[in-house]
C-alpha cells in the first residue's frame, strides 16, 4: 500500500513565502493599489521564482519527461501511480524538492494496473466508464460533467496528477479506428463535451489533457501523414472544439499530435502551437508532445523545433532528448528563455496536483458511486434507431431468445491508451439473463460455443484486451438450429447481439466482419427473423460497437434496433435497463449512420493515399472542406440510414414556441444570440428529450452547409403531459464562418433561419429568423495561418 510522503519545498518555499507577504505589506495602505495574486498567476509567480535555483540540466530534466517502466527513473518520484504512462521529472537540490508529476491514460477510466503492484488489491481496479462517442451521444453536459468528476476522483485515488483525456479528434470519416474515444462528427458537440469532461476531471484537483491537437481523425502511419486541408476547413471543423474547449474549462494542459498538417508536423508548427492556441485563443496551461513524437521528424534537433515551436514537455523523455536540448541551448539553436518559458508553465499547473500536495492517496476508489453513474450515463447514451413496437420487452409476461456469440464477446471498450482494466464486465448475456426470463438451453449453447472458440488478446501492457471469437453458422450447427427452430414457438422475443472492436493504430476496413456483417452474421438475422416472424414474434438487435457500421442491408428485416456502442463495464445491465423499458431511451446519434459507405463525401480519399509506393499513406486530402458528416448529406440531399441527432423514445414530444430573446451579435466577439423553446411530454411514460439548434445562414462571400448545429440542451425527466422551456446561447464566434481572405471570423449580412428540431432532419420544423444589417467582424486571426501550397486543395460547395 502507498507510504505517505512528507516533504516540503524546503528553504525556497518559505522564502516565496516570506517574500510574497513583504510585497503584500509593502503595498500602499490603500486597497485600491494592493495586488493580490490569485489562481494561475499566484501559481506562475511561484514558478518563475524557483528558476533561479534550478540548472540548465534541471530545467531541461523538467520539460523532457520521463516514461513510465522498468529502464524508467523519474526524478524526485516520491510515490508511483499504477498503470501510469509517464512522468514530469522534479527537481531535487539544496533548495528545490520539487515532485515528479504522473500522467495516465484516460479516455474511459484510469488506466491502472492494481496487478502489478500487488495481485490481491482487488479493490484497486478503475471503473470502466462509457466510451467517448457514447457519452456525447447523451448530450447532456451535466451528466457528462457528474461523471468526469468521479473519473477525476478515481485518478486522484490512483496516484494520478493528469489524466491523458478528452480525446476530440472530429469523426470524419466513419473508418477511422480511433473514433471511439472521440464523441462526434460536429466541433460544437465535440467542444461542449471536452469542456464538461475537462471541468469534471479538474473539479478534483487532477489536470485534463486536450487531444490530440490536431487533424488526428485517422490511425493509418498516424506519426507521418500529412493532412492537406484548408485553412477554413481547419479551423471551422477541426479546430473549433479545441477552441470551445479551452473557452469553456480552462485545460491544465493540452497534447499536439503526431502528424503533419499542410506538409509540418503539428509539433514543429508555430503557428499552430503559438499563435493560435495562445495567442489568438488565449491557452494558459502547457502543451506536451504525444509520445515519442521527437523521433518522428528522424533529426537530432526535433525536440529544439517542438520548443521553439510552443512545446512545453517532450514526451516520453530521455536522455537523448536532454543531450540534444543541451546542444541545441549550447549551439544557439534554442535560447534558453524558452526552456525558461516552459518550465514556468509546466510548474505553474503541477503545483495544482495531488503530488504537489503530497494527497496520501488511498489506492482505492470510490467504485460504487462511480459504477452508479457509469451505468447511468450509458443508458442515456445509447440510441433506440428503431421499434416496430417490439420495444419495451415485458419482463413480466414476455420471455427472450439471445442469439450471437457478443452476448458473451461484449466489449466495455475499445483498444490501445482507451482501454481500462476493470475488475470486471457484465456481458450482455448476464445483464438480460438477470432481467428477464430467458432460454436457458440457447444460453448454454452458446456459452459452451464461446468457451471452446474464443482467441484472447492481450493488451501490450500485460492485461487481456478482448476475445475474439467467430459468428456461428447457423446452418452448420444442426443443435442451434433446432434451438432457434424451439425458440422461436416457445419465447416471445429474439433479441440478436452483434459487436465490433476496434483501437488504437489501425483503421478499420469496409469489408464483411468489420464495417459490413459477415456472412454468418447475416445469415444469422436473416434465420432468426424469418422464424420469428414466422410466428409473429418480434426481433431485436443490439449493436455493441466501436462506430458506425453498415444497417441498410439488415434493418429491413428486425424490429427493433438498439445502437448501444460501448457502456463500460456495467454494459449488460445498460442495455437490459433499456430494453425493459426501466429506462426510456433518449440518447441520439452524434455521428451519422450513412445509407452506404459509398455516400460518405470523403470515401474515395479515406486512409489516404500512398504517393512514394511505400505500402503507406503519405497523404489525406480532405477534399470535402467544411461539408463533414451531417454538413454534407444534408448540403447535397443524400438519403441516410439514421441522421445525425436522431434517437427514438419510448414516449412522443413537441418542440414550440420558438423565440429569439436576446441578439448581441453586433458586439462583436462578445456578442450571443439567446433563444428558447418548450418542449413536452405528449405521450404515456415520462422521458427525456433534446433539442438542437440549427441554422441556415446567408451565403454573401462564403459558401456554407444547409444548416449547422449551434446549440444544444437535453430536458429533465419530464412526466406525461409536462414540459420544459429550455434557452441556448450562442455566441457569435461560434455563430461565425472563417473567411481565409479576410483572416477573420465574420458573421455575413442577411437572414439566418433557426430550426429548433430533435435531429438534422429538419424537414417538419418551421424556423424562426432574425437579420443581420452588415458584416460583423467577430475575431481577426494570424494571417497566412495553417495555409497550404498544394493546389490540389481547395474550400469546396456542394449544390
């Protein structure tokens, strides 16, 4: 079990001390003229006072890191954290004991590793929460904040100081491997959720980490591809929920990404990592390297360039990188003012942390309340994408037929730096098994089929990972088609699970088993539906993935289906709190689920392409522009499986009396438009809905989508006949398009039309306008920022 550790800042503290309170008595009797120093300046004060104390070696010692393993040695540890990742090295001398900081993984838990330290702390595990799309998929910032508050709890219990999360890549194409941990193909939601889980995380006194800025929506050679886009495109799409983020929770710290943008890797890219993230949006934490991403670039004067750049900490560290920030001090190449800059900003947010304040962490978390709003906050997520009155299952009166092998292969989550090693996962077999009155033959035929043909995987850092286990046939096993044969005369309802895996390092493919069924899966569906319905009995399939797969070549044929992504380790009972009808759906998709694959606007250009002939992508053009997901189908009039913001309830609402209430844009960036609408519960059970705003805005020198969603809010649990008026603001940034002429943002001249719909699908609602009289500069930006050479990139329209 963790020792407490007690330790000071020795003599230089008490100095700081001593010295602050001189300033504070030597100030002019007047209140007016007496500078108190609070939040990140008391800190940075602090900071900037111990570099007088420290060496050149210690100062780069600071903002190289240190990595977490058995050749790792962090500087000044005074205690580990399990299952971190790396380390910000301290400082130890006759007048500095500075302690070493840890960061851990953290997109859906803590990555802790109880194990490792001692095999029978079986208290010790990290709650496995709901992945990062499932979480917006509840727009509900609330409850997103309620959880990420008891993740920041867990780490703090853990030894944690920063928790390497939110990961907010924008889902842009439905492939992508990573995609996840990353919550939606729109920057508002990505922003608004970032923003809840960061003030959640850091509500704690544990730092959250922003990532990973930016263009990082792919994992094919994710260290080397160039992404060649658009400076508008960039920073309306791909940066605007980085902005939001930071606007809105003020992050500890923030993580650039491995690849290129616009032919620079995003590390090395000034005006990227300065201008833009400090200068124009005002960042006041410290930025870090992923790691390794000093050996990326393959030259000795990568980690000078990361600095130079506005990396404050290279990660992983090493003592290569401190030999070539020494000779790059030495040389001339990097003033060592910039080692200066960066290590008061590294301390200035690590003097927050738990070691700095020497927590006696228990190594226990508070599970049983974390695991409550896991299991909430999952079946607020998932999405009912259709019900052929097939939903809710009567548990009373009703029984059910399970078929698929994911009843037992069910995923909490994805793979790589997302994974957590949770004490355990309820499968979905068990979670319906304890809920309703099941076929227990089925059951035990595929447990023993589970059992003989599972393959486990482990993670790379020791713990099992996933079971992967083929589909059964049915036509290949004469038992389990004399049991579905049996099921379907003898129980009401089938319910079929399907699931998918995916993770870090590898995107997925459009191929049968992954974003298409696989033939025996098809096959399954199409067997269990043909009896069932033979019988008129109802069908229902739950999907337990990692992102968006195909529907149309099987919704046709099921009543019922229920997109339940990854829940975490409570996953089994989520899904049997929905399907009973004990929770009311009312989660909505935050992705599109595309007709075909072949309508997805960047289909042709996704992993990428390979220009040297090596077996990798070099390049991603991101032909579409601004015209992502939702912005594109909409924009061109192609028909979509379910569209973005949609979600089934058990019960009905009505969306009125829409109204504009207050319209400051001509303030500039300061300016906010604030609207309303009443929503109510005009059917039998009580429920939850959203509302989404969406705008139509002229087109005077810019093109833009049909609409775009500015604002969102979920009701309250409103009960039959109520209703809730709920306001949205937004602000004229985020109400503004990026003219890349003017280097400005700018809201145009004209009539904006206001659609406050449950979905992008908009089709029923009646808007409400309000006019802009003239152009409204809301920000100018950094001119020439993020441009590109490449001719074969441009902004695009789509008519």
């Amino acid at each position: 079990m963790n020792t407490k550790h007690n330790f000071t800042h020795r003599k230089y503290n008490i100095l700081i001390i001593i010295s602050f309170i001189t300033i504070i008595i030597g100030c002019n009797d007047s209140d007016d003229d007496r500078t108190t120093l609070t939040g990140d300046d008391y800190y940075q004060n602090i900071a900037e006072g111990y570099l007088s104390n420290m060496t050149l070696t210690e100062k780069i010692d600071v903002v190289s890191g240190s990595d977490i393993g058995s050749d790792a040695d962090p500087i000044n540890l005074k205690n580990t954290a399990w299952g971190a990742v790396g380390t910000i090295n301290g400082v130890i001398n006759d007048d500095l004991d500075l302690p070493a900081v840890k960061l851990s993984d953290g997109p859906a838990g803590v990555k802790s590793a109880p194990y490792l330290v001692d095999e029978d702390l079986s208290d010790s595990y990290a709650t496995a929460f709901p992945i990062g799309s499932l979480l917006a998929s509840t727009w509900n910032t609330e409850l997103v904040e309620e959880l990420a508050q008891k993740l920041g709890a867990e780490a703090k219990e853990l030894g944690t100081d920063f928790l390497l999360t939110p990961g907010m890549n924008i889902q842009r194409n439905p492939l992508a491997g990573r995609n996840f941990e990353y919550f939606s193909e729109d920057p508002i939601v990505s922003g608004k959720m970032a923003a809840a889980i960061v003030n959640g995380v850091q509500s704690q006194g544990v730092g959250a980490t922003l990532k990973h800025f930016f263009g990082n929506e792919s994992e094919s050679n994710r260290l080397y591809v160039d992404v060649v886009a658009t400076p508008r495109s960039l920073r309306e799409i791909y940066l605007k929920g980085f902005r939001i983020a930071i606007d809105e929770s003020e992050p500890w710290s923030i993580m650039s990404s491995y690849n290129k943008v616009n032919g620079s890797y995003v590390g090395h890219r000034k005006d990227a990592m300065t201008d833009i993230l400090r200068n124009e949006w005002g960042f006041k934490g410290f930025a870090m390297t992923d790691w390794g991403a000093d050996d990326v670039a393959n030259d000795t004067d990568s980690p000078a360039k990361l600095m130079k750049a506005g990396n404050d900490l290279v990660m992983a560290g090493g003592d290569a990188i401190k030999e070539d920030l020494q000779a790059s001090v030495e040389s001339g190449d990097l003033d060592e003012s910039i080692i200066d800059q960066n290590v008061v900003r590294i301390l200035t947010q690590a003097q927050k942390t738990p070691s700095y304040s020497n927590y006696d962490y228990s190594g226990v978390p508070d599970s049983e309340t974390s695991i409550d709003v896991a299991r909430r906050a999952g079946t607020e997520g998932m999405v009912l994408v259709k019900n052929d009155s097939a939903l809710p299952i009567d548990g009373d009166s009703q029984t059910v037929a399970m078929f698929g092998v994911a009843q037992y292969a069910t995923y909490k989550g994805g793979l790589g730096s997302g994974n957590v090693l949770a004490k355990y996962t309820i499968d979905i077999a068990t979670g319906l098994s304890e809920r309703f009155t099941v076929n227990e033959d089925l059951m035990s035929w595929y447990q023993t089929y589970f059992d003989a043909n599972k393959i486990a995987h482990y993670d790379s850092w020791g713990p099992l990972a996933y079971y992967e286990i083929d589909e059964a046939s049915v036509t290949d096993n004469s038992d389990l088609e004399t049991l579905l044969t049996e099921s379907a005369e003898s129980n009401d309802v089938a319910v079929i699970a399907i699931s998918r895996q995916a993770g870090e390092g590898a995107d997925r493919t459009e191929t049968e088993g992954d974003y298409y069924l696989s033939a025996d899966e098809l096959e399954m569906i199409t067997q269990v539906s043909s009896a069932f319905h033979e019988q008129s009995k109802k069908v229902v399939v739950v999907v337990n993935n990692n992102g968006v797969i195909d529907t149309s070549q099987w919704s046709d044929l099921v009543d019922g289906i229920l997109i339940a992504y990854m829940g975490g380790q409570e996953m089994g009972y989520e899904v049997a709190d929905l399907l009973s009808g004990d929770v009311n759906p009312s989660g909505k998709l935050a992705q599109t689920y595309p007709a075909n694959y072949t309508d997805v606007p960047n289909a042709d250009s996704f992993p990428g392409v390979d220009e040297d002939g090596d077996g990798d992508v070099d390049k991603i053009y991101y032909n579409e522009g601004i015209y992502v997901g939702y912005r594109y189908y909409t924009s061109k009039d192609v028909d979509v499986a379910y569209p973005f913001g949609y979600g089934l309830s058990y019960t009905t609402f009505t969306i009125d009396k829409a109204s504009i209430s207050n319209n400051t844009l001509s303030d500039g960036y300061s300016g906010q438009l604030t609207l309303s609408a009443t929503v109510t519960n005009t059917g039998g059970i009580s429920g939850k809905e959203v509302a989404q705003v969406y705008v139509t805005a002229p087109e005077v020198k810019l093109k833009k989508p049909t609409i775009e969603l500015k604002a969102f809010a979920k009701t309250s649990e409103l009960n039959p006949g109520g209703s809730e008026t709920l306001t949205f603001d937004i602000s004229s940034f985020e109400l503004a398009s990026f003219d890349p002429n003017g280097d400005e943002w700018i809201i145009e001249p004209g009539t904006y039309k206001v659609y406050i719909s449950n979905s992008s699908d908009i089709s029923d609602t009646t808007p409400i306008s309000f006019s802009v009289s003239q152009e409204i500069v809301v920000a100018e930006t950094t001119p020439g920022a993020l441009s590109t050479t490449d001719n074969s990139i441009v902004d695009v329209d789509v008519e």
